[in-house]
C-alpha cells in the first residue's frame, strides 16, 4: 500500500513535505479556491447536527 499524499480535490499525487507546500493540503491555488467553494455552498456538511448532540456526547464537557 503506497504513502503517497495526494490533493483532496484532484487527487493529483504531492510531492514534499506537507508543511513544505505553499498550497497545502491541495497541489494548487485553484484546488483549495474549489474546497473553499464546497464549505461556502454548503457542499460539505456535519452528519450529525449540534443540537442534538446529548451532553454525554460533547468531549468538551468530560
């Protein structure tokens, strides 16, 4: 199984370090303009919403 990091948008494999890499974690400006975009229009969403979350639930309050 190979170790190689790729970008989380294009998959295009990533060569260096991570925090070497002036886009990181995406290969390009474009791929981190296009992630932005996912959050911004809610694209990307948290599975489970806040309020129902029981205070058992929260690492917050253990």
């Amino acid at each position: 199984m190979s170790s190689e990091s790729r970008c989380p948008i294009c998959q295009t494999p990533l060569a260096g370090e991570r925090e070497t890499r002036e886009y990181a974690p995406f290969c390009s400006s474009r791929c981190k303009l296009v992630d932005l975009s996912h959050w911004l229009n809610e694209g990307y969403r948290i599975s489970t919403p806040l309020d129902d979350l029981s205070p058992e639930d929260d690492p917050t309050l253990n």
